[in-house]
C-alpha cells in the first residue's frame, strides 16, 4: 500500500497528543477502508500507535466489521435513488469527531480533503468473512456530477456530527491522486472546526481554482460551511506565502465537464 495515498501515523500521534491533556475518555481510530482495513491499519503502523498511547484508551476500528450503519439515498447513474450505508458510528451524536485528512490530487473531484475524506470513508462494504460481496462506495462513481452532489448529500447528514478537521499538508500529493501520485513538499497543517472552510484554505494552498471542486461549492450552497475565502479568519501564515501550485490529475478536462449543460435528458418539457 502507499503510505502518501494515507493518513500518516504521524498526523494520528499529533492529535492525540493534543487529547492528551484535554480528553481522559475512549479515542477510536475508525476507518471502513475498500480492501482489508485492519491489514491497512497495520500497513501504516496505526496499530502502533494505538499501542504507544498511554494518555487515552485507543482501540483501531474496523467500520465494515462492526456492520452498523444508517441508509441514505443518493443518485446512481441514472439519476435515480440508490441506498447506501453509513458508518453509523460517525453519525452517532455522543461521539466528537475528527477527521484527519491530507492534500491531495483526485481522478473524479479535482481534490480530495477533509469533507471528501470524511464522506467516501463513511460507506460500508461486507464484513470480513462474508459470502457476499458488495460495496456501498460504488454507488458515488455513476457519473461526474452525481459524484459532486452525492457527496454533498453525504456531508448533509454527517455535518451535524462533525467536530474537527486536520489536514496534514507536510506532504501532500499531486498528479494522478488519489493512489498514484507523486508528493509535495507543502509543509503545511490545517485545522477547522468548519470542515467547507478548511477544505477552501486547502485548495487555495494547492493552488486549484476553487470554481473546480463542485462538491464543495455544493456544500457551502447548502449551508454546510463557509467557502467565501473574504469571509475566513485565517489565523498563521498568509496563504500566499504557502502556496505550492499543484499538478493536477491528467483527466482533469473530462473532471471538469460536471461545469457544462447536462445533455444526457431532454432540457425541457411540458
């Protein structure tokens, strides 16, 4: 597996840290990966972390294999309702929420950070050992702008349970994201209690238009957060003096035709 498509261990041991001191209860790190999860976890030593952390009682959690969700519809290719299932741990009210994201470049949505990371680790897959196979995460790729406002409609019902988001920018990807890049050095960290405002900064400071990502325009549409860079109080360094422009995803034409007229029905009726 490749450490830069992941969270690095690194960014998990900085937000422990900061619970450290601040937080006496159970902390999970919870993921319901698309291939074997607790195997990912092992991968990139997330399971020593939760060893070495003293300070919490830290459990690694299998999402596909506690099999507990909620169902929400979204669209599938046709623009018709299909149900998927959430990870109903990330939607339970009593839980503080965090996500820990990092910069990079995507294949279908131009960029990948906090809400995505969030909303495409939420859908379920069978659990481990049965028969049979099935994959809720494949009812988001039916069609690039079904992609974007699915996405939307995912964060819609998980925003109301959404804490933090950490963006560890130390060493983002870039070019074919979001498996097969290559990095960039940002060195940079991003954190916000408004995860439509830390994914803006974030695309500022990987110089992509911010016109691009739909799914986020989508969300700040929707009341989710704030996208208006005018209205952020960027608390550390100016973003100009961060910005390393990113190479994006070579199907980036074919990313962007969510932005044109939608030919596949007739436009009028009646």
């Amino acid at each position: 597996m490749n450490q830069l498509a992941a969270t690095n261990a690194d960014t998990l041991r900085g937000i422990l840290d900061y619970l450290s001191t601040r937080f006496k209860g159970p902390v999970f790190i919870a993921e319901s990966s698309a291939g074997d999860t607790m195997q990912g976890f092992e991968n990139f030593k997330y399971n020593r972390v939760a060893s070495e952390t003293t300070s919490n009682n830290v459990s690694l959690l299998d999402l596909n294999a506690e099999a507990k969700y909620e169902v929400l519809p979204v669209l599938d290719e046709n623009l018709h309702l299909t149900p998927v299932r959430l990870a109903a741990r990330l939607l339970d009210p009593e839980a503080f929420v965090i996500s820990a994201s990092i910069l990079k470049t995507h294949n279908v949505v131009v960029a990948t950070l906090g809400i995505k990371n969030m909303c495409l680790g939420a859908p379920l897959h069978q659990a481990p050992g049965e028969s049979k196979r099935w994959n809720d995460t494949r009812e988001y790729h039916g069609g690039v702008r079904q992609t974007h406002y699915d996405i939307m409609l995912t964060a819609q019902r998980m925003a109301r349970n959404w804490n933090l988001s950490v963006i560890d920018g130390y060493e983002g990807m870039e070019g074919n994201g979001p498996a097969s890049g290559t990095p960039v050095a940002s060195r940079v960290a991003i954190a916000s209690t408004d995860f439509v405002a830390a994914d803006r900064v974030g695309v500022e400071v990987m110089g992509v238009n911010p016109g691009w990502p739909g799914y986020l325009i989508y969300c700040w549409q929707a009341g989710i957060g704030q996208y208006d860079i005018r209205q952020l109080d960027i608390i550390g360094e100016n973003i100009t003096t961060v910005r390393k422009p990113y190479k994006l995803h070579g199907d980036l034409d074919r990313e962007l035709q969510w932005l044109g007229p939608m030919q596949e029905v007739p436009p009028r009726l009646g």
